[in-house]
C-alpha cells in the first residue's frame, strides 16, 4: 500500500513537472532577432562610399563626411522604373520623390540613425550646393543601393 501511494505521489510529480515546463517559456520555438544591418556611408567631395546591397528590416546607417566641405545624405526610396539618379537629377521631367532620411554634416562629422527599409531601391543624394551654387548631387555626389 505504501508503494502504491509513493509511486502515486511520484507519477503525480513527473505529470506536474512536464505541464510546468510545457508551459513556461519555451524558447527553442521562438525565432531569434536578427541584430540591425550596420550601413556604412563615407561622404567626401563628391561621392557617396557604401555597400552595394543590404538585408531589408532594421538599418543602422553610420554616415561618416571625411570631405573638406559641409555634405548632407538624403535616403530616397526609388521606384523601381524611375531612370538612374544622375540621368533623373538632369531630366526636364524630374519627379518628386518623399525623403526618408536627412543628416547634414559638416567637416569632420559623423552620425547615426535607423530606419525600416523594405525590399527595393534607394538613393542617396546630396543636395547642398558649393560656392558657384551647384548642387553637390550634380556633381556626382548621388548613388544607389538595393535592399534585398
């Protein structure tokens, strides 16, 4: 009688054991979170340096200006049938396009800041302008990357 009762007892504790561990935090099914993408950006006279493609979700864009002069990077989503930045910028039918990002920097500057980016095409372009008043995007300091 006593062994019935202790293994009872037991079997009661196994049972009791495997609900609280089935219902706790179970963390092998949970999808781990990817780290934010880090997009380095060099500015300078006039270029943009950066990766080519990047991951789409979290970006953290650190922009450095390692120029002489006063630069601004503006993140453009593009649309996928809008024609080259440069050949755009010239164009007598240019069209609007919403900035998702601005960071004006002046010599020697750096900063940082995230934003979501969804698959497709974006641009960077400066639009300050030098002393004669061109813009430093036609220049050539435009570029383009692809989240994928």
């Amino acid at each position: 009688m006593v062994r019935r009762v202790a293994r009872r007892t037991l079997l009661s504790l196994l049972a009791l054991a495997a609900a609280a561990t089935s219902c706790g935090d179970d963390r092998a099914s949970v999808a781990p979170v990817r780290p934010p993408v880090v997009l380095n950006v060099t500015m300078s006279e006039f270029a943009f340096k950066h990766r080519e493609e990047i991951p789409a979700g979290r970006v953290v864009v650190k922009v450095d200006n390692e120029g002489q002069l006063e630069h601004e990077l503006r993140l453009i989503p593009l649309p996928e049938d809008l024609p080259p930045i440069p050949e755009q910028l010239r164009s007598e039918q240019r069209q609007a396009l919403p900035t998702t990002a601005i960071l004006q920097l002046g010599p020697p500057g750096s900063g940082t800041f995230a934003v979501d980016l969804a698959p497709g095409r974006y641009g960077l372009v400066c639009f300050l302008e030098d002393i004669e008043g061109e813009r430093h995007a036609l220049k050539g300091m435009s570029s383009e990357f692809r989240v994928i």
